[in-house]
C-alpha cells in the first residue's frame, strides 16, 4: 500500500470554526493559514497572563472567559452540537496531568520539536497552559465512526510506541480547543508533504528499522556513551552553535530562569554559555546581572546527563544525523 500525502499548504486552506470565547455561538470561518498567521499572535498577552495566574481555578476562569476556541475537526452550527461539514483532521491533546512522567524526563518544547518529525504530524505546538502540548494530524474521510476509530488508533499507538496518554475528549468530532501562543515556536508544515496517518502509522511508524522508534530517542551509539555526556568541548560546540544559529534563545524572564538552572548543571562551562545566551536577547542587561542569577540557580535539579541530552536532541533535530560534525565545523571556522 503506498501512502498518500497532501501537502501543507492544501491543509492551510481547510475551513475552521473560531470563537470569541468557549460559550460564543456566534463563530466565524477562517483558513488555517490564517489562525496560525494572524489569530495565534494576536492572543500573546492572553496566554502569558493566564500561564502567570497562580492557581488553577483562576486559570480556568481566566481561559473560559478570554481566549478565543476552534473546532478544527469540523465546521459547526450555532449550536456547536450541530456538525455542517468535516475537515480531514484531527487534534489530539497530550496533558501534563496525564503524563507527568513524561513531562518530567523533557519539557513540552523538546516533545513538540520530537512529535513534529512524525510523517502524519502537520503541527505541534504547546497547549495555552505552557505544560501539555497539542498535534494536528490529517486523516482521509473521516465520518463518525471511522473519526472515533482514528482517535482509538492513535490512543493505542501513542500509548504502545511511546508512553504517551491521549486526552479522551479528543474522540469527540466538534471538541473546541482554546488558541495557544508560545515564545519558543509555533510549528506547522506550511509547505511539506504531510502523510495521512493511517496509511503513515500501519505502513512506516511500524517500520522500526526505518524509522527507530519515531526517531525520537538517540541510539545507543550516541546516548550508551558516557563521554560523550562528559565531552565538555563537544557540549560547549553544540550549545554555542545553538544560541549563535538562533535555535536557543530566551524571550521570557521565566524562561532566561529556567535556562539559568539547566545550564548550572553544566558548572562553569554553563555559566559561559548562559552569558551568551543572555547576551543574544535585547534585555540583556550585562555580565553582573548574568553571574548574579546563575549563582541564584546553583540549587538545580537539573542532572549533567539530563542537561547535555537536552541539548543533543536538540542538535540532532536542528543539524540532522551529523550533527556532532557540523557543530565541531561550525566552532572551527568562528
């Protein structure tokens, strides 16, 4: 069986419901081109305020009654029970609550880069949380049952090749998902080939010595190394070519935080790269306030392995295959 594709920007075109707000009956129709070019940055400062909140139940307060929903999986009447017409799509949740392990071995930003490789992912991007993360995937004339029977496939093979738990609301055709924004990327495949994924998960995910486990994990070539964790060189290559390619960056306070404790576990090595890092953002505001704040950061939980595989993921998703190579070129023609 060949698989079938279709191409990005095909998808871009298809029709959405968007809503002010999750009870607004008064939707319009946009393309999904035009969600993620126009509608997603204009909600920024609603989801930093809501991801600041401090409990949960203001949280949910805060995302019923200001950020904007759609319904990607279908087009819908005023009364959102209604189904007018189905798009060949579907979107699965992946909650932290839900996979909290998961969650702890890499941040949501590293799962969505690694999920967006999946040859029937057409976009990955953070939830309006800032912990979970959410997948468009495309599928091939979805009626009610055979929408149901997708959910159930990706449910198991998600939960079977990875670990991974899917929101069961998921299954529902008309579900409305609230409009997210992140600082790090919004990922969609605007112009590439995207499988179907019921051709791409029986054909090719299936397909180990193809596809190595979604490609997720390093091999034990590269991970069962325990030098290649303690090569400080190779580490100091690979974040440096990182932050000078544009690839790590900090846009948040939270965020040069956060980066502030990873690199700690790295001892003086990541202090060095957190003044790069630091230096690469427009607030940066000199040497003094970066050793001020890395020393805060000493208390990390952050492991040596953890850090620099991190890191490595990273490369690798960034550089391809080679990457240990181009990162050594790259500091050698600096």
């Amino acid at each position: 069986m060949n698989m079938k594709y279709i191409n990005g920007s095909e998808i871009g075109k298809t029709k959405i419901g968007i809503y002010r707000h999750i009870t607004d009956t008064n939707g319009k129709l946009i393309t999904i081109e035009t969600y993620f070019e126009k509608f997603v940055p204009a909600y920024q400062n609603d989801v930093i305020m809501l991801r600041h909140l401090p409990s949960e139940d203001e949280k949910k307060k805060f995302k019923t009654e200001n950020l904007a929903a759609a319904t990607f999986s279908c087009i819908c009447g005023a009364d959102k029970s209604q189904v007018l017409e189905r798009n060949d799509l579907i979107v699965i949740d992946i909650d932290y609550k839900d996979n909290v392990e998961k969650f702890e071995e890499a941040d949501a930003r590293w799962w969505q880069m690694q999920l967006f490789n999946l040859p029937y992912v057409y976009a990955s991007n953070v939830s309006a949380s800032g912990k979970g993360i959410y997948l468009i995937i495309p599928i091939d004339n979805p009626d009610d049952k055979t929408f149901k029977a997708h959910f159930k496939a990706l449910e198991r093979d998600f939960m079977n090749q990875l670990g991974i738990k899917i929101d069961k609301s998921c299954k529902n055709v008309n579900r409305l998902r609230f409009i997210s924004w992140d600082s790090w990327e919004i990922m969609y495949k605007a112009d590439e080939d995207v499988a179907y994924y019921e051709d791409a998960v029986y054909e090719e995910v299936y397909d180990e010595s193809k596809y190595n486990r979604y490609a997720i994990k390093f091999n034990e070539e590269d991970t069962g190394k325990k030098d290649m964790i303690h090569d400080m060189d190779l580490v100091y290559n690979t974040i440096s070519s990182l932050i000078k390619d544009g690839y790590y960056r900090t846009t948040t306070y939270d965020e040069w935080c956060l980066e502030a404790y990873r690199l700690n576990a790295l001892g003086e090595t990541g202090r060095q790269l957190f003044h790069e890092l630091s230096a690469a953002s427009a607030a940066y505001d000199g040497p003094a306030v970066c050793d001020r704040q890395f020393n805060n950061c000493r208390d990390t939980r952050f492991a040596l392995s953890d850090s620099v595989l991190h890191f490595y993921h990273m490369a690798k998703l960034v550089y391809g295959n080679d990457w240990k190579n181009k990162v050594k070129n790259k500091e050698k023609k600096l």
